[in-house]
C-alpha cells in the first residue's frame, strides 16, 4: 500500500516449507500458491517463475527446507521474487544447520524469523518453538512496530541477539559499544526443538547500566562468596519484576551449553550435518529403505518405507513403533507430505558414532523383521507400558481435562 500496489494477494510456498508457512499467509488473509519440487528435491525454478506476477505479495521458504536440503538455487529464486516486486521470507525452523555458514540477509531476504526450535539446545519437541524474534532488511524497516530503541545522540544502543548464532566467538556485542542486549536462545546454546519458552533469555547490560538493574542481585564478593543483596541497597534499582520470567531450565541449560562449547559454536552446525549425512549413506547403503534425494542433506534428511510397504505391507508407522523396542524415540513420520511413507530424521549434533550405528542397526534390524515375522512389526510395540493407541478417535474425540474414573472403567470394579 505504501507505494499504491495493493493488488498484491497472494503468498508463494514451496512444497517443501515447513507447514505454518501457508497457514500464517492464510491467517493474514493471503491466497495461498504451493510450488512443486524439482527431481532433486529443491524448488522447481521454472514452476516458480510461472507463479511469479503482479499479485505476488512474497514468497515464503524453509532453508534448508523440510526435506533437510539446502536451496542451491536460492540466489536464482530471490532474484525472481525481486524482480516481480515481492518479498521474500525465509522460515529459519532449521537454522541449526547454517549457523555461521550462511547469512540470510546478505543472501537477499527481506524477512525471517528465527526459530529457537532445534537451534540453541532447544530439544526437539521441548515446548513452545513458536517463539523467537523476526529481522527484516532495511526495505521493512519504516514498518515495524512501534516503539523501537533508537540509537541517537546521547542515547543507548540496544541489540537484539536473535542472529547471535551468526557471530559466537566473533563479535562481542559489549565492547563493540552496545549498552543493552537480549540473549534469545531460541534454537542457539542447545535450546531443542520445541523447548519450552524459546523466546526468553537473559538480558545482559553494560557499566551505564547496572545501577537500574532489578533488585534483588546476587552479588559477587572480593573473597569469593557470593550474596543475596538487602533491601534497599541500590536505590536507583527500578524493583523487582514479576515472578514469572519464563522456563529457567531452559535458560540455566543454554548457559551451560554456551560455557561448554565456547569458541566452537560453530562446529554445532558442522557436527549436526555430519551426522545427518552418515546416517543416511549408513540407510542407503543397507538398501531396505529409499533414500529419495541422493545429494547431500544439511541437518536431517528423508527416507521412506514405501518399497518395504509394497514388499511386505509393513508401513512407516509399524517401523516407528518397532523402534520404540529398540530404546529409540521414532523420528518424524508421514512428513514431508510430498514423499510417500515419509520419516524425517534429525539426529543432531551430539549424538555418538555407537548411537548412530545403533539405529542403523535397528532400521536394518526391523526391514529384516518386516520380510521375516511381518507380524512382529506390525503390533510394535511390545515392550512399552502403553500399547498402539486409537488415534482416530483420540483426534474426533480428544479428553481435554483429567476426570475421575466410574463403575466398569476402574481397575477393580465392583
């Protein structure tokens, strides 16, 4: 509207992209375009550009997408959307496998929105990956919310760490002159996937700034103790904040996290898509499951079950509970929703090479099942307190609140 092109309606998502890319076009009243894949699993350029037109407000996408592979066209697709007049967002739900090894931005993005999900020890289904904060290019600057800290004459400088995994052990925010900044460990410093709260962290401030910090401090003495400060010993403190400040658990494993690894943050990302790309040429190479994209992944890749279910009807969903017997959380099934029998599996930096071959193993271990005991496999799992649930039904009727149990449905009825 701000230059008088308002016929701008509709969102380009690739197929790829995570699922509440065009869920949150949609919520903002967007008309949602989904763009094939190409053969080799990254955006079909020519299926792109057709997409491309006067009514394209942006294009929203996943690098690397879901399908764990970096957009090696990226600076063909960006160019394209620029082109045409559009903007272009990327979803950073995986930026654990490009901290310090490439920078949105300077790419050509015009927006993105840091995810702690994954990145920053926030586990993998840890509670509130949702949270994080949202940096723009200098294009969208006049039109972020108000009110910003500004930086002028006389005034403080305040710096936002939602890309600190860009600069660990590079660029110190303090002596580079900041007065103030927010440590968001969303996805950084171990914070896992959906980990509980990822858009808090500690806010660090300099010399100017310490009189008016919260009371109370924990204070450090000249003979190594430390103590609670008294009430009333700072006057210019601006008092307590409320109780409530977030998941510290999260925050206290950041910390240690950040301390442990120190000036190696950056071998996160390194170690993370190592590991990924072992695990599938360990997959791949054993040959009972398909491996749809051969080149390089970044942080997770996809496999499939499908030639297993043709052979012997055992589906990726029996293959997943199977592994629960082997004293393995299943990955991510039936997602990405363009592989048939999909599994996207993430296992991160910090597992060893002995549990990597140990689930290799079991995956071989249960495709040799499948063929032999089908059966086996397909009621998995068997060593678990809780057997396969009726998810159907646990979806159309979900019990939302605890209520205590009757008549026949109690243990020893009468």
């Amino acid at each position: 509207e701000a230059r008088g092109d308002s016929q701008r309606s509709e969102v380009l998502v690739p197929d790829s992209a995570h699922g509440t890319n065009p869920a949150t076009a949609s919520m903002a009243g967007f008309r949602t375009i989904n763009v094939p894949s190409a053969a080799d699993g990254g955006v079909d350029l020519e299926e792109f550009r057709k997409a491309l037109g006067p009514r394209t407000a942006a294009v929203m996408i996943t690098n690397p997408s879901t399908l764990g592979l970096f957009e090696s066209r990226i600076g063909e697709l960006l160019a394209a959307v620029h082109e045409a007049g559009a903007l272009a967002y990327m979803d950073g739900a995986n930026l654990n496998a490009i901290l310090g090894r490439f920078k949105p931005g300077e790419a050509g993005f015009d927006v993105m929105h840091i995810n702690v999900h994954k990145t920053f020890s926030t586990p993998h289904g840890g509670g509130g990956p949702g949270a994080g904060p949202v940096g723009v290019g200098e294009a969208l600057l006049p039109f972020l919310p108000s009110p910003r800290t500004v930086h002028e004459a006389g005034a403080l400088a305040y710096m936002d760490g939602a890309n600190l995994n860009a600069i660990l052990g590079r660029f110190k925010p303090g002596e580079a002159g900041f007065d103030v900044m927010h440590i968001n460990v969303h996805k950084t410093f171990s914070t896992p996937h959906g980990g509980g709260g990822p858009g808090a962290g500690p806010v660090g401030v300099g010399e100017a700034l310490l009189p008016f910090l919260p009371s109370p401090r924990i204070l450090h003495e000249a003979d190594g103790t430390y103590r609670r400060e008294r009430p009333g010993e700072r006057p210019t403190s601006i008092g307590r904040l409320r109780s409530f400040v977030g998941n510290t658990g999260v925050l206290v494993r950041a910390f240690a996290y950040i301390r442990a690894h120190g000036t190696a943050l950056g071998e996160v990302t390194d170690d993370a898509v190592l590991a990924a790309n072992y695990l599938k040429h360990r997959l791949g190479e054993e040959g009972s499951y398909d491996i749809p994209f051969e080149r390089a992944c970044k942080h997770e890749f996809v496999a499939s079950s499908s030639t297993l279910k043709k052979a012997t009807g055992v589906r990726t969903l029996d293959v997943a509970k199977r592994l629960i017997d082997f004293g393995f959380h299943p990955p991510t099934i039936y997602f990405p929703h363009t592989v048939d029998e999909a599994m996207l599996i993430e296992p991160t930096e910090t597992e060893s090479l002995e549990t990597l071959d140990a689930f290799a193993d079991a995956m071989a271990a249960i495709a040799a099942e499948a063929r032999a005991t089908p059966e086996v496999v397909t009621t998995a799992p068997h060593t678990a307190p809780v057997r396969r649930l009726d998810e159907a039904t646990a979806a159309r009727n979900p019990d939302l609140r605890w209520r205590p149990m009757t008549g026949r449905q109690m243990p020893c009825p009468d």
